[in-house]
C-alpha cells in the first residue's frame, strides 16, 4: 500500500498508479544553471583586488539570484508541458517512504539538483503545505 500520493498540479486530484508522474523540465535547469554562472561571474571580486575570487554582493543584489526550478506532478493527460525535455519519476515508483528517500540519494548525486526546488519538495511533505506534490496517507 502506498504511503505517499502524488498531487496533481492541474486537477488537484491524486495521481494513483502509472498514470502520472514528478517531473522537472530540463530546460529549465539548463537556464538556470547558466543564469547561475553569470551571476557568480558578475559578483565574483576580480583578481589584484584584495579578497580576489571571493564573492561580493548586496543584500539588493540577492533577488536577482536566478530562482531554483519547480518540481511538478501531473497526470499524463493534465500535463501542459508533455513534450518538454523532463527528469521524470512515475507515481508508482515515488509511493512509499523508502523509494522517496532512495530517490533522494539518486538525485543528490545530480549536479543539477540544487538548481531545483526539491529541498522544497521534501519540507512540504514534513509539513502538509498546500503547494506539496506529495501528500502522506493517515
């Protein structure tokens, strides 16, 4: 039985079985990971200046940091973006405890996860916000 359910971003109803899936566009990703570049380059201190390859920025300058991508979770035929390029789970293999935390591992080891929200994710699991994608069952 499954412990976790998946909700649908469009309808709001739960995604059972093979008929949906979490998933983050990888173009999202690709741009974010070179706005994030750009913005360490254009707030790095230059080299002959004291502190050089250091970070330096205003507190004003931090809302221009380029924001992590979402996860989503869509049934198939909710999805607005199917055929976006996208690191997809299906439903069925995200449903318990345990796969959640393996899937944690796998995509730890991704370069590209801290670019994401699912630090997010995880925390709205824990605490039953509203935006969550996963919900526990009682």
């Amino acid at each position: 039985m499954a412990d976790l359910h998946l909700i649908c971003d469009t309808c709001r109803k739960p995604i059972d079985g093979a008929t949906g899936y979490l998933w983050v566009d990888n173009s999202q990703i690709n741009a974010v990971v070179k706005a994030v570049a750009e913005w360490n380059r254009a707030h790095t201190i230059p080299e002959g200046e004291p502190l050089a390859g250091g970070r330096m920025c205003s507190a004003t300058d931090l809302f221009s940091y380029p924001e992590a991508v979402q996860w989503q979770a869509h049934h198939h035929a909710c999805d607005p973006s199917q055929d976006a390029s996208a690191y997809s789970i299906q439903a069925d293999r995200i449903s318990t405890w345990r796969e959640l935390l393996d899937w944690t591992a796998h995509l730890m080891e991704k370069e590209w996860l801290t670019h994401t929200d699912w630090d997010d994710v995880l925390r709205g699991i824990h605490g039953g916000q509203s935006r969550l994608v996963l919900a526990a069952t009682n």
